[in-house]
C-alpha cells in the first residue's frame, strides 16, 4: 500500500470515508500522521485522530506539539479522554499533564478514575527532574517465597499493561526492595525453585528524589534495562526505563547547550517558545553582559600613558577573543566530563592543572605565531613581546577558569552548564584587557 499523501487524507476525511481512512492511517507511521493532522483545522484533526487505533494514537499524540495536544484534548468528550489517558503510561501522562494549562490539567485529573487518578497525583508529588517524576508505578512484582511456576503466572498476568517483563523485581511482605530476576531466569529455571533461590541480590536502586542526571548516570554505568526506584523507607515504588533514560539525557543535553550559549530554553523547547520569550531570556543575558563589559572600555579609557603607541589598540581584539574561546573551550570540556561521569569531582585539582597545563602549552604556540607577526605589523619589537606574553598569561588564565568555575558551580549545587560561554567570555574579556596593559606598563615604560 503507498504511503498516505495530504491530498488523499483530506480527500478521504471531507468525502467522509472513515473505514478507508482508518485503513490508511493504521498502515503510516506515527510522525507522518503527527504530521497529517498538524496540516487540517483542530476540529477536523480530532475526527481523524479519533480514528487511529489506542497504541498507535498515543505514540502519535506523543510526536504533536503541546499546544496541539492541548487542542486535542480539550475537543475530547469526558469518556474519550479518560479512556485515551489511562491508556498512558503513567509517567507520560503525568508529564502531560504538567505542561497543559492548570485549568485542563485540573478537568483531566478529575475526569481519571480513581485509581489512575491517585498514580498520576502521587508522581506529581515528586519534585521536578527527580527520579520520582520520571518513574512509571507500572512493573512486575514478585514475592520472595513464590515459587518459579507463581512468578511466571504472575508475570503473564502483569505484562499486558506493563513497560518491561524483562526485569522483575522482588520485594518481601514490607514491599522492600531484595534482588532482581530476569524473565530468561525464571524461563529456564526448576519450576518449583523459589525465587530467592534464582535472584540477584542486593540490585543497584535509586530513591524518589535523586536527580535524574544521576538516574541515568547508574543505569548507563550498572548496563541495565531498568533501574527501581524506592522511597525514604527503602519501599519499590516504581522503576525508570532504558527509553525513559534516553529522553531524560536528550533533555539534559539540550538544557545544557541552551544554559551554555546563555539562550535560557523553556519546557516547551527554544524553538517552540513564543519569538517575545526567546527575546526576553536572551536580552537579560546580553544586558547584563554589556553592563559588565563597561569594566573593559574604563580600563582601556585610563591608558593614557599609551596614547602614542596606538598599536596596542589593535591587538586587543585578537588578544580577548582568544582568552573567550580557549576558555570556553576547557569548559566545554570539564562540562561534558561530569555529564558522562568520566570526570569525578573528587579529580578537580588534577583536571584544573591539567587544563592549566595544556594552556600554558597553546600560549607558547600561539605567543611565538604572535610575536613574529606582531614585529612584522608595527615595527616594534616591545609591543610584539607584550602582546606574545601577554598570549600566554591569557591561555594559562582562561584554561584554569574554564576548567575550574564547573567544579566550583558544582560544589555549590548550581548546574556546571551555567558556566556559559558568554559568561567566560566576559571573565576573559576584562582580566585579558587589565593584564594585558599591566605587561605593557611593566616593559614599555620601564
């Protein structure tokens, strides 16, 4: 069968052709249907997503845009949209329901059964970007006293709502989190073993309120398809999915690069939010960058000393520009270490001399490169050795601020992504004009 155009889709939806359409639509793929129903009036779009099977409308309804999952739902009857929610899994639902406005949020919540409803309420409990907010209640239970035979009942009984059957987890009468069994264990296993016999004890596990950077840190390090996650009395409560984990790091990622350009981004995305909120957040950065580069202009406006050796005015440039970037550069770096956990906090002296080490090698590269060819432009051979070791002070300073300032942001609780490259650009830009007039006093006016 070809693949539905636009055309045919609003030719089978306004000649009415439901069953033909139904067809069609079951055989797309989810982001081509995401697409077909952004393309047609709201009120036409909840016709047709009305259309699509339960499995197949949820991972469609997951591609949309919020303002038009908004859309959606607010068209749907009570029934439609309790039956379309419960069909979520809770976590998805739940994050759903923390971006549609207060007053949808508040009918939808009403509108879920009680049993659903209390889920959805206790994950909203749970602060934002914690393992508690991310965890589906939705996993395979099992007691320590079944026997192999119970486990596999009751895993068949459980799967057909769950996320994974591949990883069960087993508890003792107090819910308490003991050991681990895979499903292929329990397959291949006696059938009258008990389970305690057969499972891994003592599994790595998170609490409700770890940060999820950390959640996905230890199922990435521990390699599992599942990590459980337990409440302040050791209690399974729920468990955080390798895709959940994929989502988590592509948020963190994201929030990272936009926290490290100084472009703020919003729950919706940088490129979803509206033109007036990317202005705002990006004007207060730049403003505030502007006011602090004054610094700069004042200590350059007190150089009268330096009126006849203009020359210096034109190295200026090149002398802050590259404090900023091999700054940056070191951030970059030490950044990302501490994401992937492959820099440990407890290595940030040795990290920091490192970084200082590798500058202080790229100053005398760039400082020798610098002093010939600032010979050859003035003529002057003291300007070319201020501006050469003027070069190197400057490489061996913003290496030691950027591969320093996200450990001391870390130390104290603040998210290392902060230490944007604005912000270390604006650092460099000041102490690389003062240091670099202060070499200057030292040897052209001695």
């Amino acid at each position: 069968m070809e693949a539905l155009n636009e055309d045919i889709f609003k030719e089978l939806l306004e000649n009415k052709q439901y069953r033909a359409l139904r067809e069609r639509l079951a055989g797309s793929e989810p982001t081509h249907i995401a697409d077909l129903l952004t393309s047609i009036p709201a009120d036409e779009a909840v016709i047709a997503f009305r259309l699509l099977p339960k499995s197949l409308a949820i991972s469609v309804f997951d591609y949309m845009d919020g303002a038009f999952q908004n859309q959606l739902l607010e068209a749907f009857s009570d029934q439609a949209a309790r039956d379309f929610l419960e069909a979520m899994p809770p976590d998805d639902r739940t994050e759903l329901l923390d971006e549609v406005p207060a007053k949808v949020a508040r009918r939808l919540l009403q509108i879920l059964s009680p049993d659903q409803r209390r889920v959805t309420l206790q994950l909203l409990g749970y602060e934002e970007e914690t393992a508690g907010r991310e965890m589906t209640p939705l996993f395979v239970d099992l007691h320590s006293d079944m026997t192999v035979t119970q486990a596999l009942a009751r895993v068949r009984q459980l799967a057909i709502n769950r996320e994974t059957v591949y990883e069960c987890y087993v508890m003792d009468r107090r819910r308490s989190l003991m050991g681990t069994v895979s499903l292929k264990d329990l397959v291949i296993a006696d059938p009258n073993a008990k389970v305690s016999d057969i499972m891994k004890p003592d599994p790595p596990f998170v609490s409700t309120h770890t940060d999820r950077e950390e959640v996905a840190r230890e199922l990435r390090e521990h390699n599992l398809p599942a990590i459980p996650v337990v409440d302040t009395e050791q209690r399974l409560v729920g468990t955080i999915t390798y895709d959940d984990v994929a989502d988590i790091i592509e948020r963190e990622a994201t929030e990272d690069i936009y926290r490290f350009g100084a472009v703020s981004g919003t729950e919706r995305g940088y490129f979803a939010s509206r033109i007036f909120d990317v202005v705002r957040r990006r004007g207060v950065w730049l403003l505030l960058l502007i006011v602090v580069n004054t610094v700069t202009g004042y200590i350059i406006a007190g150089q009268e000393a330096f009126a006849e050796i203009l020359i210096l005015a034109a190295f200026i440039p090149l002398l802050i520009g590259t404090g900023g970037n091999v700054g940056a550069q070191s951030a970059t770096v030490v950044i990302r270490g501490l994401a992937t956990g492959e820099v440990k906090p407890r290595r940030a002296l040795a990290v920091v001399l490192r970084e200082a080490g590798i500058g202080a090698i790229l100053g005398i590269v760039l400082g020798a490169v610098a002093l010939g060819w600032a010979y050859a432009l003035g003529g002057n051979l003291k300007v070319a050795i201020v501006v050469s070791t003027t070069l190197v002070a400057i490489s061996v300073m913003a290496t030691l601020a950027g591969g320093a300032l996200p450990f001391i942001f870390r130390l104290f609780k603040i998210d290392p992504a902060l230490v944007s490259a604005p912000f270390i650009t604006t650092i460099m830009d000041i102490f690389g004009v003062a240091l670099y007039f202060g070499i200057a006093r030292m040897v052209l006016l001695m």
